[in-house]
C-alpha cells in the first residue's frame, strides 16, 4: 500500500466539491481503504485468536470474518465502475492533529462558502474524513513537533507524512508546503532516515494518476465507495 | 506506524475515543451493543483492533446517507471558491 497525506488544501475541496478533480481521488482512496481494510481484516483474524489466546481475554463484538469478506465483496463493486487501471492501493493516512486542523478549516470557511454549514456539519465531514484514512498515526503533541515548514500550523500535516512513512503528501498550498509547483519537495526527518515528497494536487494526478483514465471517474460514485465501506448484511 | 500491511494494532477504549474525538462513554456503547469488533480481557478491560474499528464505523454511522444530504446541500461549491476561501484564510 502506497500512503499519501493530504493537506486541508486537497481536503477541503474534496469534500465540498462533488464535480471536481480532488473528489476523484477521494474516491480513488475510499477504494483504496476498502482493499486495504480486506487485507487488513485477514490479518487480524489471525493475530485476535493469538492475543485473545495469550492474554486469556475472549474475541466478541462484530465478527472479525464478516468485516473482512464484505470488505472483499464491496472493494469489487466499485472497481467494476472504475476505469481500468485505477490503483487500489492508494491509502489516505491522517493523525488527530491533521483531522483537528480540517475540521476547524472546514468550520472557519464553510459557512463563508455556504452560509447553511453549521457547527453541526462539520462533525460529519470528519467522520467523512475518518472513513476513508487506513490508519491515524499515533497521537503526538504538536508543539514538540521539529519545525519543517515557514508556517507553524503546516507542521503537523508534515509531521503525519514522516510518522506514517507515506510516500506522498498532495498539498496545494504553494507557499508553505508544496512550494514546488511544478514538481516535488523533499521532507525529511534525519532521527528516523524517513522522507516523503510534497507537490501539488495537478503535479500529482499528472505524475501518478495518467497511467489510466483517471477523468473517467465520476464523484457521484463515492457514495457507492461509502455504502460498501458500511456494507452491512 | 502504518496499520496497514504491517502487525495489527490493538488500542483501549480511551486510546479509540480519544483518535475518533467522542466520548470513552460512546466507544463502550459501540462495544456493548457489540457493533465493533473488541478483546475482552481478563480483568475486564477491552482491546479493539484498529482498523477493524474504522471498517465498523461506517455500520456505526449511515456514511453514504450522511455523504449525500452534504452533497445535496453543500457538493455544488466550486473547487476554486474553496481555493479562495482558503488563500483569504491563510493570507
């Protein structure tokens, strides 16, 4: 699974944009968690049974097995929709500070946007948000984060990206975080070795999406993605 | 670390409320009325396996309902009205 990190730039448009660009991938990466979660869920089943056996503790709640095989059987529903070639292993990556940041954004500019988004509202984008991600790195504290960025909010989208070990983190804001428009900007983080190449929605949608038909993707079918997401009997 | 294709992740009911931002209260009633997947340990603790709460919780929420009143309401703003909007914020 190749993991992205986005930026409130590539999120919010995402989420409030149901006819553009950025909601396409958004679906490319609901069809990424819906692989990811199939895979995940086998081998969870059998690291349960070893814990629960270990620790003397017993599974219960939802079943393990069923999560796993609606998983399956949704990932194939929407990839009969998608062009051929669309990547199911793309994996949107978050971490409670970047889901803080989206969410007071999404609060700041969505009723300028659309004086109908309430507070109210906003907690549903997250959860939007929380559906797609195949993981939430581990809590950290961001005033000990390193300063990797001119703009000290920016820093915690960064810091997600080298945490998570993702491989891309889209942002278009060109001034703070991409800043370079035409190509890629490397982060690292010396401690760890880990690095993880920035650049715009455009520069990454040319890049790693146009080996199929990426513009043949329809919006409108991420509530099938979400559906399967919460495929239930 | 990623949990995806690497060891799964076990975390407590306080770690789930905390990444998910609801109440310890909520992730016990999810438990409870067995909508996620949980260990339960010996000394009554619970341990619920990440990403098998994060696939549970779109049977936690109507998701695809939820998407589309958003849209309906909210889906026809532009990508570059956003854009704007966050150029003003960002200054």
């Amino acid at each position: 699974m190749r993991l992205i990190v986005l930026d409130t730039s590539v999120v919010l448009p995402a989420l409030l944009s149901s006819g553009g660009r950025r909601r396409k991938l958004w679906l490319l990466l609901a069809y990424g968690a819906l692989s990811a979660r199939a895979d995940q869920a086998r081998l969870d089943i059998e690291f349960l049974h070893h814990e629960a056996a270990e620790l003397g503790g017993e599974l219960a709640g939802r079943q393990i097995e069923e999560l796993a095989a609606e998983a399956e059987a949704g990932r194939a529903r929407v990839a009969e929709r998608l062009p051929a070639g669309a990547p199911d292993d793309l994996g949107l990556v978050a971490s409670r500070p970047v889901l803080d940041e989206y969410e007071r954004k999404l609060a700041e500019i969505g009723s300028r946007l659309n004086p109908d988004v309430r507070a109210e509202h906003i907690p549903l984008f997250r959860r939007q948000v929380e559906a797609a991600c195949v993981d939430i790195t581990n809590d950290f504290e961001v005033g000990d984060i390193p300063n990797y960025t001119p703009d000290r909010d920016d820093d915690p989208v960064v810091h997600t990206a080298l945490l998570a070990d993702a491989t891309w983190l889209v942002a278009d804001d060109k001034k703070h975080i991409s800043r370079e428009p035409g190509g890629t900007f490397e982060y690292r983080d010396d401690e760890s070795g880990r690095h993880v190449s920035a650049m715009t929605f455009d520069y990454f949608a040319a890049t790693h999406l146009s080996h199929f038909d990426f513009d043949r993707i329809d919006g409108s079918w991420l509530g099938l993605a979400y559906a399967q997401l919460g495929a239930r009997d | 670390m990623p949990a995806i294709g690497s060891q799964p992740k076990l975390i407590s009911t306080k770690e789930a409320a905390a990444l998910l931002n609801v109440t310890q209260r909520t992730v016990t009633n999810w438990i409870e009325a067995d909508k996620v997947p949980y260990l339960r340990l010996p000394g009554g603790e619970y341990r619920l396996p990440l990403s098998g709460l994060l696939a549970s919780l779109s049977g936690t929420y109507d998701l695809r309902t939820e998407l589309e009143a958003l849209d309906e309401r909210f889906g026809a703003i532009d990508e570059a009205d956003v854009f704007e909007e966050l150029d003003r914020t960002n200054g």
